[in-house]
C-alpha cells in the first residue's frame, strides 16, 4: 500500500462503502419481501386439523362434567361441615346424658324416668340426624367419583380425538413450510446466479462497485434468508445440500486454479515487454516491496555480494541502468529518480543484448 497514492486509498475505501450500503440497502428490500412470502397464502393453523365436531362436543361434555362436579364439591364441602357440627352436638349430649345417667343411678328417684326416656329420644334424634348427614355425604361422594370417571374417560377420548387430528396438521404445515421455501429459492437462486455472473465476468468492469454490492447482498440472503430454512429430513437435506455446496466450491476453485496456472505459464512462454505489459505500475511497486517479482509471483532470489536486476524464475527485469546517467533503478520506473531522463520502453540492459553486431 505504500506505493498507492493516498487519494487513490481514499477513493477505493470510498468505493467499498459504497458497496457495503448498497448491500444494506439490497438486504433490507429482501428482508421486506421474504418476510412478506407466509403472507401469500393462509396461515396453517392447528385448530383447522384438531377442532373437529367431536372434539367439540367432547368438551363441551367436559365442560358440563366439571360444571357438576364443582357444584357436587360445594355440596359437599356444606355437608361436611354440617357433619361436623352434629358429630359435635351428638358427642356433647351424649355426654350430658352419661353424666345425668350417672346422677340417676345415685339417686334412685323413680320419678325421674319421664326424663330418662325424654333425654334419651334427644340422644336418638341427634345421632339419626348424625347419620342422615353422613349418609348424604357418602351418596355425594359416589356421586362426585362417578362424575370424576366420566371426566377421565371423557378426557381419554378428547386427547385421542386431538390427537388423530395432529398427523394431517403437521403434514399441513410441512408442505406450507416447503411451498415458502421454494419461494425463497425462487427469489435467492437468480440472485446467486447473477451474482456468479458478476464476479466471473464484470470484476474488472467499471461499476464493480456497484456489482460488489450486489453480490455481498446476494451472500448475506444466501447463508441467511435460504440456508436456515433448508427442510431438515433428519439432517440428510441440510448435509446433503452442505456436501454438494462444497464439491461445487472446490471444483471451482481447483478448476480455476488450473487456469491460473496455465494462464501463468503462458503468460511466462511470451516476451519480457509483452508481459511487462500485463503488469501496472502500483502492482509492481507493491510486489518488488513485498520481495516478490511482478511477472510470475515468486520470491526475488538474493545471494551476498550480487545485485538482483533479474528473476531467476522468469527473467523478468527487475532492475536496470539509466540510458542518461547509469543509474541503477527499478526497472518499472518512468523516470529516472536522479536525473528524470524518461525510461526506455524496453530495458537498457536487454537492447543491448538484442542489438545487432
């Protein structure tokens, strides 16, 4: 980067930000349309499958069920508690009584026996009504327990009838799922295509900018938009999709690689000025920097005591003299740095060489 101007940094990193909020923008107008696709048809929903008319009715026998039993239970509850109040008074007369037994036998007052009988029909009256309580309690009871079966049974019927709806619902809302899904990919697959289009194609055009955009924007609803909503099948689609993606990818790249090596090689069979040609000033500048010659990317060999004006690899000029001067210098210069006589378009060194004798 040393070798870049500071207004051409600027500009690029200009030009990135530009990329970068054309893909915002990009992003966002997707996320509007994607986020709008479950709105093309009609929600499923759960109750269109489980809500049948027997599932209806059976609550609706539930609801009469519970409606019982909880008056059956505030019955009973009153009932224990008046239980409880004559257990109480049968407990306490019965032990007025046992006391006046008691008083009678000292006594022995054979007048006293009217009021032997009458305690005593007392005593009868509240135990039988002790016992009518309890007899109502026990009936509510049984009624309360027979009214708890129906409502299990009722409820096993309920949760089967639910239940028998839950297949047809889930297949319901996978195929919704899937039909969305092939929304989305009808939506992000042309964008990846145009996209592969833009990078194999127009990375040297003049609005690469703008087609960067697009492209990051077209990534980013990829691996957010589509791959998380890939139907699962257990994982198979998911991996499957993922084995697939990376053997396109490495064929890809080792297919292009090829090229790269083969356009490297022709490029290192033709003459040095045509492949001077091929290389700009800025890129050149960086390379010798960076160590590395700017013909064929390899590292520039350096032995003690020689001067490196050529690439062991390639052959490539490195370096070379001014034809005013004889000043050593890059041989990628315009102009000499001591002098500022312009640069023959061909080395000094190799029209010497080429000159006829």
């Amino acid at each position: 980067m040393k070798g870049i101007r500071v207004p051409e940094r600027l500009y690029k990193g200009v030009l990135w930000l530009v990329s970068i909020v054309f893909a915002a923008f990009l992003v966002g107008f997707g996320n509007l349309i994607i986020g709008d696709l479950p709105q093309v048809e009609t929600r499923v929903e759960r109750s269109d499958f489980v809500e049948t008319p027997e599932v209806i009715q059976l609550r609706s026998e539930m609801r009469a069920i519970n409606d019982d039993r909880a008056t059956v239970s505030d019955r009973l509850d009153l009932l224990r508690i008046q239980q409880r109040q004559a257990e109480s008074e049968t407990a306490s007369a019965k032990q007025t009584f046992e006391a006046w037994i008691q008083t009678r036998r000292a006594t022995t007052d054979p007048t006293q026996d009217p009021e032997v009988i009458r305690r005593t029909r007392e005593l009868e009256q509240l135990q039988q009504n002790e016992r009518s309580v309890g007899n109502s309690v026990s009936a509510l009871e049984t009624e309360l327990t027979e009214l708890d079966q129906r409502s299990n049974a009722v409820f096993d019927r309920l949760s089967t009838a639910e239940l028998s709806g839950i297949p047809a619902y889930e297949r319901a809302q996978f195929w919704q799922e899937l039909r969305i899904f092939a929304l989305r990919l009808l939506i992000t697959l042309p964008m990846l295509a145009f996209a592969a289009w833009l990078v194999a194609k127009r990375r040297k055009g003049e609005y690469w900018p703008i087609s960067r955009g697009f492209v990051l924007a077209s990534i980013f609803v990829f691996f957010v938009e589509l791959v998380p909503y890939l139907p699962s099948y257990g994982g198979y689609v998911r991996y499957g999709v993922g084995i697939i993606l990376t053997f396109a990818a490495g064929h890809f790249l080792i297919k292009n690689m090829r090229q790269y090596l083969a356009k490297r090689q022709e490029v290192e069979q033709k003459a040095e000025d045509e492949r001077r040609k091929l290389v700009s000033h800025d890129d050149a500048f960086k390379k010798m920097s960076s160590s590395v010659c700017p013909g064929c990317d390899r590292p520039i060999a350096k032995m003690e005591g020689i001067e490196t004006n050529f690439c062991v690899h390639c052959g490539m000029t490195l370096f070379d003299t001014c034809s005013s001067c004889d000043t050593r210098k890059m041989a990628f210069f315009r102009f000499c740095m001591k002098c500022g006589t312009v640069a023959q378009e061909e080395p000094k060194a190799e029209s010497s060489a080429q000159a006829p004798s």
